[in-house]
C-alpha cells in the first residue's frame, strides 16, 4: 500500500497479534468517533446542509418590489400619455407657434399650421393679436396664406406686404372667443366669413371673409374678401352664437381688387 495514502482509506484495524503503532490505532480510534458522529446526526435528521447559492445582483434588482413598482408605474404613465394623444392630441395650433401635422413639403411651407381651416383661422386671429411680437406676422404670413390668398388679404387691409398688416392688427384684433366649426366634409374650397361664422371678442375687429383651399393634407387661404366693419346686427335673435358676438368698427381700409 502506498505510504501516500489517505488514513481514512487504509485499513489501520490492528491485527491479533501484529505490533500496533500508537499513532495508527490512535487515527482509527478518531476515524471510529467521527464515523459514529455522523451517523448519530443522520439518525436525529441533523444532516448538515451546503449553504443556499446567492443570486446574481441583477436577479436581486429584476425581482425586487422597488423594481416591480417602478415598472408598473412606467406603464401607467405610458399608457395615460397614449390615451392623451390618441384622443386629445388633435393638430389644432396653440397660437403660440406649435404646429400640427399637415400637408407635404417643408415646415415653412405653406398650409402647415393645422390640417383643420376651423383652427387655422382661429391660430390667425392669434397671431394677428400679437403680430407685432416675436415671429407671429411672419409665421401668419408664411404658414397659413399661399401667394395669392396672401396678396388678396393685404390688398383688401390696404397694406404694402403681409408682415407689416399683420403687425398693423396689434390692439385691434383680438383672439376669438371660441373656434369656429365650419363643415369641410368631402369639400375642396370652403369660405369662413369674420362676420357670419367667427365668435369675435367685443371691441375688436373683424378680418374679412378667408377662402380656404385643400393642399394636401392640410388648408391654406387662397383667397379673401373684405367685408363691412362693423359687421351687420342681426336681425333676429335667432341667430347663431358664433355671429351674435358684438362686433366693432374696423381700423383698415378695404380697397376693391
């Protein structure tokens, strides 16, 4: 037998008769109690157990309540920023600028500012409030109006170019007092008159009639017509909310085209 050998694998029971070393029957004696302890704690149950790996530290986190409430509270807030957009994030213009989707081409392109006339007249009478502001004359000019609509409204407000009329309205045109709901269902060229279709606010003036033209997805004024300022009283007191608003003198010329 190899003197390597473990002890615990060599047979070191003495032998009747054979010379004991005191070192071997000493190691046997060891091996004998360690061999009668065992068994005592597997026949008590008391089996000693490998200690439970740990998990990974991106198990710790994936699976934690912190995590878990984390993510749900992702979810909730996406799904309210869908639904929010889904039914409320129409391409109306906030008459600060903000522009919706619409038609073809550029952002500067003509017919950008709202795929709807009825917002894109309203974003008019914004601008047209503050045109002498920031970049409202030139945003009016450059996204709601295409050449000749442009040349039309500056023709009839008397003016020399569309930038210095819109500016010209500051303190005489005021936002509307609602949207106007004009149907454009399945029509090409539709017309908003200041007068007939539009809520204006007291003591401002109206604009005229607007021609609006399909470009694409989206509207643009190709056309405008002067009308009488003020505008006519009603005659009856059935008239719609959007023309029973007060209307007031206007501060511009209409000159015949």
């Amino acid at each position: 037998m190899a003197d390597n050998e473990h002890p615990q694998n060599r047979d070191i029971t003495p032998h009747p008769g054979a010379p004991v070393d005191p070192d071997q029957y000493a190691q046997f004696q060891q091996f004998q109690q360690f061999q009668e302890f065992l068994k005592h704690r597997e026949s008590q149950g008391d089996v000693p157990q490998l200690p439970p790996a740990k998990k990974p530290t991106w198990k710790k986190v994936l699976f934690s309540k912190a995590f878990r409430r984390a993510a749900f509270y992702l979810v909730v807030i996406l799904a309210v920023v869908w639904a929010y957009n889904h039914y409320f994030g129409g391409p109306a213009d906030d008459g600060l600028g903000t522009q919706g989707a619409s038609g073809p081409g550029q952002k500067t392109d003509p017919g950008k500012a709202s795929t709807s006339p009825n917002a894109a007249i309203d974003t008019l009478y914004r601008w047209a409030a503050a045109g002498d502001q920031g970049t409202n004359a030139a945003s009016a000019c450059q996204q709601l109006f295409n050449a000749a609509g442009q040349r039309a409204f500056v023709i009839d407000l008397g003016g020399s170019d569309c930038e210095t009329v819109v500016r010209g309205l500051t303190g005489k045109v005021g936002v509307l007092l609602r949207p106007p709901l004009v149907d454009t269902y399945n029509k090409q060229v539709i017309e908003i008159s200041s007068c007939d279709d539009l809520a204006l606010k007291p003591d401002t003036a109206g604009l005229g009639k607007f021609v609006f033209t399909r470009f694409g997805d989206g509207w643009i004024i190709s056309g405008h017509e002067p009308e009488p300022n003020p505008c006519p009283t009603p005659t009856t007191s059935s008239s719609s909310p959007s023309s029973s608003s007060t209307r007031s003198s206007s501060p511009t010329t209409t000159t015949s085209r």
